[in-house]
C-alpha cells in the first residue's frame, strides 16, 4: 500500500495578504480569522480617549452616582450630561428644549463611545418635550457615530457632583409618582465628592467604617504601576495616618487606584495629601531607570490587589 504523504500545504492567504491563521494585525491576540477577518470588531477598550477629561468620562460612567457636566455638539448646540437618568434612559429633551444625555445606560455594545455618541445624536434630532430614541444600543453595537465625531473636542469637561437626583425633575411638573421614584433614588446615593483641583479623584464614604478614595488615572497601565511600585516601595503610596492603599481596578481601558480612608474624615481634608501625592506620582513618572529589586517586589505586590468595585 502505497503510504500517503502528509500535506505540508499553508492555510490560504486572505485578500489584503493576512493569513487567515496568524495573528490579527489590529494587535487583539486573536487569529485573523477569529477577528477582524470575520468581520467582527474587538471590543473598544478606551472608548473615551481623545475627549477632554476622559478620566472623568470614566468616573461617571462607572463611579459617580449623582453627578452633571455640560457639553457642547460639534454643531455649538449646548448639552447637559448627567451620570445617569431615570430608568437608565440614554437621554431626554424637557419641554424648554434643554438636552439631557446618561452616562450610565441600561445596555451597551462592546463601544460605549458610539452607544453614547448615537444617543446624542438622536436627542439634536428630537423635538422639544419628546423622548429621545436612539434605536437599539447595545447587543451588535449601535449604528450612530462616536462622541469623538459629534462632540466639540475643545470643549472642557467641568463635572459637578450632585448630593440628590433633584436635578431630575427641574423645571418640570412632576407626578407624585415621579417624585415618588426620586426619593427612593436619592436614599440610594453613597456621599461622594469630587476633590478640588485633582482630576477624576473622588472620595466616597459607603458606610460609617471607612471611606474611599478612587481616583481614575489617565496614564498609560505600565507606566502607572511602575510610578506607584517605586512610590510603594519607597512607603510613599500612602495619603497619611490611617490610610490603607487597597489597590485598583480597570475601567474603560484605564486603571483606578484605591484608597481606604477614615469615615470620620471630611473630603474637603483630602486634597491637601491627595495633592502631595500627586506630586510625588509625578516625580515617579518621570523616573526612567529600571526598577530597583525592592521596586520589583512591590510591583507584584500591588498587581495582586485587584478589587472588585461593589
């Protein structure tokens, strides 16, 4: 019998010259034809880089309970973002015709850039007092542009956090259910503030033992936890006498150190060591050197903090 000879033949070469079985060149790990070369699009892991105060677009997306920022269209007409609205509604235009749109939606795709960019161009759209319907968001993704194209980029992000929902409801004549539904929102919401002068750094306090401080930074993942190992092992992490660094978490493509603080504490009294710390993170940024063994050592001791935010 005649032995047959093993087929040394490659997998063809799709068309724009990608093997199908290598590595898909948009860098996601996956094999071509696990990616992009079967027409699906990875998950877009900093949907908020390029906008002005992306660590605050992060902040409210995922941390700040009662929070409002205005934006400007690409177009010069003026909107309010709100961390979320009733129901996780995706926006509403009030009766005066002011535009309201949530951070926080009920669904989202794998971009939340465009799940929030399509609804806000469904609200320029809507009329004064209707429901804003920006068709489906989430699932397969949303068909409307990103924020990056619909939003004036020049534009600053200047976020004031709210001790109620009241906000809600203004200039409206609402139903008692409505106001019903407010209040047991506003019984909900942990005491946060957003400490002065300090980017995407807010102290919440979710009960009476502890306090927090999470603080979304905008630096690069590697870089960062190189800053906070040397900071870590030079005992420069913490922000003072009764301070527990607890770790950090991931959102959006951007990493959130965690502090624990005393409840007893006001926020206000934060900025002046959350401030020295900022100081002391950006002399480590800038450091260049390899770590040192100590350096090391504290770097995988802080990689093992991974928190889960509750």
């Amino acid at each position: 019998m005649a032995s047959r000879k093993r087929s040394t033949a490659t997998a063809p070469v799709a068309e724009g010259g990608v093997n199908p079985k290598a590595p898909c060149p948009c860098g996601s790990g996956r094999r071509y034809k696990h990616c992009h070369g079967s027409g699906y699009a990875p998950p877009v892991t900093r949907p908020f880089e390029g906008l002005p105060g992306e660590a605050d677009w992060v902040a409210l997306r995922e941390l700040v309970p009662a929070a409002t920022a205005t934006l400007r269209s690409a177009g010069g007409r003026e909107l309010t973002l709100a961390s979320v609205l009733p129901g996780g509604a995706p926006g509403l235009v009030r009766a005066s015709g002011q535009i309201l749109v949530g951070a926080q939606l009920a669904t989202s795709s794998d971009d939340v850039s465009r799940d929030l960019g399509t609804a806000i161009a469904a609200a320029l759209e809507a009329p004064a007092g209707a429901p804003v319907d920006p068709g489906p968001i989430g699932g397969a993704g949303s068909a409307g542009p990103r924020l990056q194209e619909v939003l004036d980029l020049t534009a600053p992000l200047e976020v004031t956090v709210h001790d109620t929902f009241d906000f809600w409801l203004e200039g409206t004549d609402p139903s008692p259910q409505a106001r019903a539904g407010l209040t047991q929102a506003n019984e909900a919401i942990l005491p946060t503030v957003r400490l002065e002068g300090l980017e995407a750094a807010y102290w919440v306090r979710p009960g009476n033992e502890r306090a927090h401080l999470r603080w979304v930074r905008a630096e690069k993942e590697e870089q960062l936890l190189d800053a906070l190992a040397r900071l870590s092992a030079a005992e420069q992490i913490l922000l003072g006498e009764g301070t527990r660094y607890a770790g950090a978490f991931r959102a959006h493509g951007l990493v959130v150190p965690v502090w624990d603080l005393p409840a007893d504490v006001p926020a206000a009294d934060w900025v002046g060591p959350a401030t020295e710390f900022q100081a002391r993170l950006e002399k480590a940024l800038a450091e260049t050197a390899p770590l040192t063994a100590d350096e090391r050592r504290a770097r995988a001791g802080l990689l093992s903090r991974q928190i889960t935010l509750r």
